[in-house]
C-alpha cells in the first residue's frame, strides 16, 4: 500500500486561522485589558489608562502580534509599568 504524503499544506489544512479584522483584534484586546484593570481595581484613571493601552497594543500590532490574549497581557503589564514609573515622579 503506497502512503500519499500531503506535506505542509495537508498539515495546515488541520488548522482553523482566525482571520478578524485588525480594529476588531485590537479592540478585543483593548477591552480584555480593560475589563482586568476594572476588576481588579488597579485602574485608577480611565482616560489615561485608555491611552495606555491602545499605545500598546497598537505598537505590538505594528510588530505583528495577532493573538489577543498576548497584545491584552502585554498592555496590562505596560499599564502597571507606567503606573510604577508615575509614582516615582510623584514621589
């Protein structure tokens, strides 16, 4: 019995590519981000928060991030570095 081998493209096929457009990926990030901030109440100004995170994930976009849970994660640590940072000048 000869095996047929169907080389990368049969391996591919197998997997599901999410393909949203990249305003809806970097809102779905965005509101991840945000909704973790919320709860866990370490936003304390939502406008600069706001800020913080598009910059963020709209910078890992730019690099070619595409997976929401990592552009979130990233900008919720970028978030609490500058809050860091600010209470340094504050202080």
């Amino acid at each position: 019995m000869r095996r047929i081998r169907m080389g990368t493209l049969g391996f591919l096929n197998g997997f599901v590519f999410m393909s949203e457009p990249l305003p809806i990926l970097m809102e779905v990030a965005i509101q991840i981000a945000w909704d973790y901030l919320e709860r866990s109440g370490e936003m304390a100004d939502p406008t600069e928060a706001s800020q913080v995170l598009l910059k963020s994930v709209q910078a890992q976009v730019f690099d070619g991030e595409r997976r929401r849970l990592m552009l979130a994660n990233r900008a919720i640590d970028d978030y609490k570095k500058f809050k860091v940072a600010q209470s340094r000048l504050v202080a």
